[in-house]
C-alpha cells in the first residue's frame, strides 16, 4: 500500500510504469504532440476480475464509446503488464487542443459513460494530462 500511495503522489511514474506515455520525441527528435495538443491518460482498476469477460467488455465499451467522440484521436486501450504499478487498465487519447479537450469532457457520450460505466464499475483511477 506505501506503494501505491507513493505512485499515486507522483502520478508520472505511474503513468510512465504502465507504458501510457507517448514518447515525447520520435527518432529524429522532434516532438509526436504538437505544442498545442492534449495527451490525456488513465489509469484504472475494474471491480471485474482481471482479463474477466465483463472487464474485457468495460474496455470494449469504452474504446467504442469514447473514440466515437469526434474531437478523440489516437485512442488506445491498455493492459498493465508491470508488477511495479498495480493498476490494470489505461486509456489515452490526444486533442487537438484544450477546447477540444473539454469538449469531450462536456460530451454527451463521455458524461454517460462516466455516470453510467465509470462510477460503477472503477474502483480506483489516476489521471494525467500532457501537453508539450
């Protein structure tokens, strides 16, 4: 538990330890976010068993659901394969901008899944927005 308080306070290196972050630079250097851009992550725990059929259904749903939000770009869906970080599950996506990052916050869709999905079936999370 000390553990994961101390991964809680320093929310990067939960992130970087669940291999959600995009590297900040490709090969040549340059950024992969434009200066502009919102990396957007989570974290997370289901109440469902690990790789059980409803958590793999949360996940489905999920990526379904969310990346149908016309601002989201590149979502991916993760699985924690860390035995330093005990959170299973992370999403991420990229907005174009904070606007855009905010319009998916005030979406529909994501407030549903939110209420509905998230709420319910989430036992413990961190999230972590980038920009460069």
């Amino acid at each position: 538990m000390e553990r994961r308080n101390f991964l809680k306070n320093t929310g990067i290196a939960s992130i970087s330890a669940a291999g959600l972050l995009t590297a900040s630079c490709n090969n040549s250097g340059e950024a992969l976010l434009a200066s502009n851009q919102i990396q957007h992550g989570v974290i997370f725990c289901l109440k469902y068993e690990k790789n059980s059929v409803d958590a793999k259904n949360f996940l489905e749903d999920g990526r379904r659901i969310l990346s149908a939000i016309p601002v989201v770009q590149n979502f991916q869906v993760f699985k924690q394969v860390s035995p330093k970080n005990e959170f299973d599950y992370g999403f991420t996506m990229v907005f174009e901008s904070m606007e855009d990052y905010q319009t998916y916050n005030n979406h529909p869709d994501h407030v549903d899944f939110v209420e509905n999905r998230w709420k319910k079936e989430v036992t413990e999370f961190l999230e972590i927005d980038f920009e460069v």
